[in-house]
C-alpha cells in the first residue's frame, strides 16, 4: 500500500520529490514534518546529477517505499 494515490506515476526525480512533499503533510507532528521535508530535500540535492535511468528508478522505488514505511508508523 503506497501512502498517497498514484505512486505508481511517479517517472522522474522531480516527480518523485513532489510526491514525498506531498506525503510530508499527511504527517501527524509539525518536527516530523520539517525533518522528513529536510531529508527529502538533502537526498533531492545530493542525487540531482544521477543520469543513469535504472539509477533513477532504482532510487524512485526505494524512496516511495520508505515513504509508505514512514507513513505507516
């Protein structure tokens, strides 16, 4: 179960940093929010100049499963 709808459209990087945005304000403590919108931010930054395409959906369904992880604890 992915934590918002249409997880499974997320293609690109910036796709992918819009929907973990997103998943950031479903939860439930505004400290929670800022440190998971940080990390997300951090990890955007630090993966912005990976061009290998299985790279990239590598990272895309690791992130949404942490996501779901996150959003189910």
């Amino acid at each position: 179960m992915a934590p918002l709808p249409n997880a499974e459209l997320v293609q690109t990087s910036l796709q992918l940093y819009r929907y973990l945005l997103r998943c950031c304000k479903l939860l439930p403590e505004e400290r929670i929010r800022q440190h998971y919108r940080h990390a997300v931010r951090q990890s955007f930054k630090v993966h912005a100049d990976e061009d290998n395409p299985e790279r990239i959906q590598q990272i895309i369904k690791r992130a949404i499963e942490d996501a779901d992880w996150v959003m189910n604890k």
